[in-house]
C-alpha cells in the first residue's frame, strides 16, 4: 500500500495544528482518510506523547475505520512496528504511539473515555451523531504535555440529525479554508471537498453510480456530488419550504389588530432539552398578502443552548414564563394556548404556568394526530406557494424554527414522520399551535384557550 495523499488531503495537511478542522462536504471527497493522514502525522511528529482518539457513532463504522488505519499504519511503519488489539480497537506504535479507535452513541460510550487523556479527538461523520453534547464533553479530555498542540478534526457529509447545528457552527461562519470562531471560543478551518477532488476516483464512473443510488434526488445529487450544505435531503418539508415565500421581515408587523382576532401560544416544554414557546395569529380575511385563515408565526421563546441547539439552558418555569409574558405584552395578545412535551405535559406544571400567568391545555391526541399534524403542516406551506388556500409564515424573529424546520429529517424507518433523534422542538411547538388555533373555539366559550 502507497501513501499518496490528494492535493485536498495534503491542503488539509497543511493547516496548521494550532486550528481545529472542519472537513465537510459532498461524498467521495476523501475526508475520513484525509483524517487518519493527519492521525499519521500527528503519531509521527509526537510519538511516545500521541494519545489519539477516533470516534464514530457506532460499533461498526468504527471497526471499518480501525481496518483502514490498521493498513494505513502497516505502509509507514511496518506489521512488526504496530500492535493492534483488535478487541478493543487499540493500536500501540513502535514509537510510544497509543492509538484508540471507538463508538459514541450515548453517555455510556461516553463513559469509557471519562477522566483519560487524549491529544488528537478525531470525529468521523459527526453529522450522523444525535447529540453532539458527547462530543463537546469528550473534547474536555484533550490534555497533553507542554509542546504537543491539542486538536479536534471532524467531517461530515450535508444532511443527517446534526445538519443544522454543524451548518450554523461550521459552513456559514466564514468562507471556505478560512479561519473561524466558535462559541467557545475554539479557532476551526472549514475544509470541504466533492469526489472531483479525490484522484483517485474514476470520475465519471463515481458520478453515475451517485445519479444512480439517488434515484432523482436532485437535493440529494446536489449534497452528495457537490458537499451543498444549502439543501433540506429528506427532510420533512424540504419539498415544500421556499423561504422567499414563507419567511416574513423581522420587523413585519401585521396591518390588522391582533385583538380579536384568533391568537395563541404553543409550547413544547423542555429543561434538559430546550423548550420552545411559538406565538401565532391566524390571519382574518384575504388581505391580498396572506389567504383568509393563514398561520402567521410572530415571535418565539426558546431556551437552546447557543453552543448546542439540542440542548437546553434549563430554565425553571417561573423564568420561562415571564419570557412569553413579555413577548405576548409585546403583540398585545394574552398568554393563552396549548402546551405540551415529549412524554406528555405533567398537570402540576400546567398549575404553575398557570400561577405565572400562561395558560396552557394540553393537545388533543389520538391514533394518527402526530403524523396528521405534519401533514397540514406540509399543506400549509405548499398552499403559501399556490396560493389555493390557507398557508403558513414566520417571521425572522423564529431563529430556532427556521434554523430547524426546513432541514427537519424524516424518520428513515417511518417517512411520513420526523426522525425524533433530530432537534424537532420547535416544530413539535408549530404542530401544537397550528392544531390548536386551527380548531379552538373562542376563549370564553369552553375549555380551549388561546382566543384573544
């Protein structure tokens, strides 16, 4: 085996250790070998002080990359230089070199790694992890002695369950191959790459076999032949969401009062994960802009981690509510609505929202309203496009919603439904809206609230 790196992998090679990289794009790029290059390299500049760490989110995919390292490292020291424990995916080099190969799925995966040590935190395919909380913890075990530069690469394709937070984290911070902060602080090169860059692929041949396995995809063959992280593959309304049509200007104030007409707050409650309280206004007539009966999304309420969108601030109720009280003194709509979160809303946290001042029901729920809920979801947003009947808008005041709803993937094993591993928080706040002010008679006159 020749180790002949592409002229992308040797640029990846060539960023200095000082920067994190980022190594997203389309399929056949090179990145996951391009990755085990800079593994390489690391082992050979560091030797008996190298503590690599690979990771992957499953037991399997990270077996498949150990046999790719484990020949990788035949070529540049020799079979009798590395010592491989294939048990445990473990690799010892000549050289003092320790290198670990391993799965992240969940705090138990997380739980081997916690309180060692490691110098190089390699991430294969984290797009595909569902919360990247692990891998921001596991970072914290990057520790070394003086001289040896700490350093986490990642790659990933466009779509999966992280597509949103690793686009709003990594792609859209700065132009490609320049460096960029994070949140955190932490200094990233984005480094992307198409299967054109990869030399040692039969181009054309490459190219049929993608038309191919995407089967007329074309938001697929664009995210998979060009590394498009602009794209909603498989996603549950990519289909149907022109952003030119459904996205209302921040500032965009409705012409018409909202007292008196239908308004209502939905929330999808969390404190591990973010909760997300929607404000909403069906719209009273057809005012030549939205047709009679429209969903206008005004304003949102949410408590994402900025670092981690799946993962909430872990506000207390009493906190949260005054944040929607104050949203909704802003529209001059009264705090009223539906509520609910994944497991079910407890009653005693209705009470004390109540005691706050919001007041919640719970959703109506019966076989098939989930999947029904996305549907009408899925109408609206085509009918704001033909124009045939009641659409749906949101203003740029929503960041959660219009960060994650377009990109919102579909369950694999259940299309007509999301994939609930993604962050579906404040889509499952538009769904309890939406059925809530679509079919709740005015406040006053029974049970449901939300009528101002």
């Amino acid at each position: 085996m020749k180790i002949e790196p592409t002229p992308y992998q040797a640029r990846c090679l060539a960023v200095p250790e000082s920067f994190n990289l980022f190594m997203g794009g389309g399929r056949g790029g090179g990145k996951s070998y391009g990755a085990l290059l800079l593994v390489l390299r690391h082992v050979e500049q560091h030797r008996d002080r190298a503590r690599p760490l690979i990771v992957r989110e499953t037991y399997k995919a990270a077996s498949e990359l150990a046999e790719t390292l484990h020949m990788l490292l035949i070529a540049a020291y020799g079979r009798r230089a590395v010592r491989y424990n294939k048990a445990d995916n473990v690799f010892r080099v000549a050289n003092g070199a320790v290198i670990e190969v391993g799965q992240l799925d969940g705090p138990n995966a997380y739980a081997k790694y916690q309180g060692r040590s490691f110098t190089l935190l390699v991430v294969d395919e984290i797009g595909l992890i569902r919360e990247l909380r692990w891998v921001r913890m596991l970072r914290s075990n990057l520790r070394a002695a003086e001289g040896v530069p700490l350093r986490e690469v990642r790659t990933a394709n466009p779509g999966g369950v992280a597509h949103a937070l690793l686009a709003r984290e990594h792609v859209n911070r700065a132009p490609p191959w320049a460096p960029y902060e994070t949140d955190d602080g932490e200094t990233w090169v984005n480094a992307p790459s198409t299967f054109r860059d990869n030399m040692h692929l039969d181009g054309e041949q490459y190219l049929r076999r993608l038309k191919a396995a995407t089967a007329g995809d074309a938001e697929l063959l664009r995210a998979w032949t060009d590394g498009d992280w602009n794209i909603a593959r498989g996603a549950m309304f990519g289909d149907v969401w022109d952003p030119s049509v459904h996205v209302l200007p921040v500032d965009y104030r409705p012409p018409w009062p909202l007292r008196g007409n239908r308004t209502a707050i939905g929330l999808d409650w969390g404190s591990a994960a973010p909760a997300v309280c929607l404000l909403g206004v069906q719209t009273p007539g057809d005012d030549g802009r939205f047709p009679r009966g429209s969903l206008l999304i005004l304003d949102e309420v949410q408590t994402a981690d900025p670092a981690d969108i799946s993962q909430g601030l872990r506000w207390p109720p009493g906190k949260l509510a005054d944040a929607i009280r104050e949203r909704c003194a802003f529209w001059n709509m009264r705090p009223y609505g539906v509520g609910d979160d994944a497991v079910g809303l407890d009653d005693s946290l209705i009470d004390v929202l109540r005691g706050e001042g919001v007041y919640l029901t719970k959703p109506t729920k019966g076989p098939g309203s989930r999947l029904a809920g996305w549907q009408r979801i899925r109408q609206r947003l085509s009918r704001s496009v033909t124009r045939d009947g009641p659409g749906l808008y949101i203003t740029g005041r929503c960041g959660l919603l219009l960060e994650t709803l377009p990109v919102l993937p579909r369950d694999p094993n259940r299309p007509e439904d999301v994939d609930t591993g993604a962050n579906d928080h404040a889509a499952d706040a538009l769904r309890y809206l939406e059925a809530h002010i679509t079919t709740a008679r005015r406040y006053g006159s029974g049970r449901h609230y939300g009528m101002t």
